[in-house]
C-alpha cells in the first residue's frame, strides 16, 4: 500500500479503506451471539466505563488506519506473530491482593502445579459456612503442618479482600503429624463433635496434604478417629463473592457416581446453584465425550469442534476445575482437545492433545 502525507487533501479515505483486506465472518447472527453472551451475563461491568472503552476504541481505530497507511504488513505476519504471543505466554501464581478480571487474556492459574510446595486452609463463605472454599499458600519450602505455621500464615490472609472467612483455630491447643496421621487436640467443652462445619473444614484442609486419618483429641485425651479421603468425587465449580472480589473454585457438596455425572453437572445448562456458585462450564462450551482408561489413570476429554474456546481467564479456570475434578476420581493425567473451529492449541501454558498431570491442589496464592 503506498505512503500517503496527511497534509496532502488530494487522497480520498474511503477509497484508501478500500484497500484493506476483506474479513468475513461465515458465521449466523444467532452464533456470533450465543459465543459471546456467556462473557456478557458473566459479570456486570461499571456503567463509566462504556465511554471509557468507546473512546479507547476510536483511538485504537486511528492507530491501526494510520499503522497501515505508514507501516503496512501483511496478514499472514500479523497472525503468526499473534499465535507466538499465545505460546509464549506465561501463568504465575494469583497473588493475594489481586481481583482477576475475567474478561481479560490471563498468566493465572486455579490450580496448584506438582512442583510447588504449599499449605491448604479452608475457608468459608460468610453468609454459608457449608461452602467450603480451600486456599493453598504457596510456600518457599515444603512446611509441615503445625498450630504455628497455620496461625502466622492466617494473620497474614487479606480476608477482606477475598470476601471470605478463615477457619477458626482459637480453640485448638496442638496441631502436628505422627507418621501418615494428622493429630488435632482442641480444649475441652470448646468445639462440639457435632460441629459438622468445623470438621468438615479441617477434612477440606487436610485432604490435600496428603493426610488419610486425622486423630481428634480433647485436652489431650482421644476423641475420634475419622478417615481423610483424597479422592472425593466431587465436582469443582466457581465461587465469588461478588464482582469487587476474586475468582475461586470450590468442590461441590454432592458426589458424583463418575466423573461424566460430574462433569455434566459443571456445565451451563445443568447447573441448579446460584450466587456466590457459578458453573466453571460456559455457555457455548460442550464436552463431547469423555474416555478414561481401564485403570483409571487417564482420560481424555473432547470438547465439540463448534466449542468456543479463547485464550482467557474463564478458559483457564473451566480447565483447572476440569483437571481438579478429575483428580476427584483419581484419575493421574488428562488431555484436552477438540474445538477444532476456535483453533485452539494451547491455554497459556495449558496445551491441548498432550496428557498433563492433574493439579495438587486448589487455588494457589502467594502471600507477600
């Protein structure tokens, strides 16, 4: 395309525009919009920022009319240098003061990798305690688990942030481990053995460092012995609070026979939980089959070519409670693939037709 001098007024722009390469888009009025509506429902924006955004995106108009008149490439560079910043792009762990934004290209993850070292707590939702929202802090070290490391790391927590509220410790003496078992001693008359909240939190926390029984004592006299299990069947859903607080995902309440009933249960369309639960599945989003082995140690999930998946934070988060949820039913290894139209290889750095490890844990942050 020639260089044209904006001084000059002989040049007519609307045959200059004429010249940019035709985009057609093959798709129906009615799928263009059924791939975009779960992104708009998902979360209300504030109504200053539409003239915000309007008048960003006249700029960004400007620029790219002026880019092509003075600087033109072709579009096959262009679209080559877009897929290698998706490949290259990173995922880092959600810090503790962040609020993700779920509409923007993101480096977060909502699951804690097996090469990272951390302690779990289950926290709650304050308006339902039987929501149990499990928080791992990302560690240095490994820690084992003590009163003192749990106390120091939960004055720490940016609670109000969050939208969320810690597990109660003030009534517990002594926490350590003897061999496989977590020992718990709480003072007497303090916390009752029907207080199904507070224990079930404590299961929620322990599960997932790897802890099978867990011995409760009362002033050091034995109270009850009850079993931890790492594979619970559960589904992982999203959690939040609400719009000012930050993403989470929570295993749901109920078991699932497999992990099939699970996963269809996280879809849109399946979902009967309402706020501060959410489905991690989007509309727009269908998994066509899922095939595990006979041994349970890996499956593979298909989504349909027509999925619309993008390099975003929703696409990672659906994907990190695909591969929490696998984990649920002991499953070691899962590989993504399928939504041929949208594309798709990789999710930041979470590829697709290449068996990945299941997670350690859920919802990773670092404490600053």
């Amino acid at each position: 395309m020639e260089k044209y001098d904006w001084k000059d007024n002989t040049y007519n722009i609307e045959e200059l525009l004429k010249k940019f390469p035709v985009v057609k888009d093959h798709r129906q009025p009615q799928e263009i919009y059924e791939a975009i509506s779960p992104k708009l429902v998902k979360r209300k924006r504030p109504f200053w920022l539409f003239p915000a955004a309007a008048s960003f995106g006249v700029l960004v108009v400007v620029f790219m009319v002026s880019s092509s008149l003075y600087n033109h490439k072709p579009m096959n560079s262009s679209k080559k240098d877009s897929k290698q910043e998706t490949m290259d792009m990173g995922l880092n762990t959600l810090q503790a003061n962040d609020v993700p934004n779920i509409f923007s290209e993101t480096n977060q993850r909502y699951a804690v990798q097996p090469e990272e070292n951390y302690l779990t707590f289950s926290l709650t939702d304050p308006n339902d305690k039987k929501i149990i929202i499990p928080i791992s802090m990302i560690t240095d070290e490994k820690e084992l688990p003590s009163l003192r490391n749990y106390n120091n790391k939960i004055s720490k927590m940016p609670f109000d942030q969050w939208g969320l509220l810690p597990i109660d410790l003030d009534n517990v003496k002594k926490l350590y481990t003897k061999d496989d078992k977590l020992i718990i001693d709480i003072k007497s008359h303090t916390t009752s053995l029907d207080d199904n909240t507070f224990f079930e939190s404590i299961k929620e926390t322990f599960r997932w460092q790897n802890y099978h029984e867990i011995e409760l004592l009362s002033d050091g006299k034995s109270e009850a012995i009850f079993p931890v299990e790492e594979a619970g069947n559960h589904a992982f859903i999203e959690y939040m609070n609400d719009e000012d607080h930050p993403t989470f995902l929570t295993p749901t309440k109920e078991r699932y026979d497999t992990l099939s009933e699970a996963v269809k249960y996280m879809e849109s369309e399946n979902f009967k939980w309402h706020k501060p639960l959410h489905p991690p599945i989007p509309d727009g989003v269908d998994i066509e089959k899922i095939e595990g082995d006979k041994n349970k140690e890996h499956v593979k999930i298909t989504f349909t070519n027509d999925s619309g998946l993008q390099n975003n934070e929703a696409t990672t988060l659906m994907l990190d409670s695909l591969l929490l949820t696998a984990r649920e039913f002991g499953y070691k290894t899962v590989t993504f693939s399928g939504a041929e139209d949208s594309s798709i290889e990789q999710i930041g750095l979470i590829p697709f037709h290449t068996a990945i490890t299941v997670p350690v844990a859920p919802n990773p942050v670092v404490l600053e």
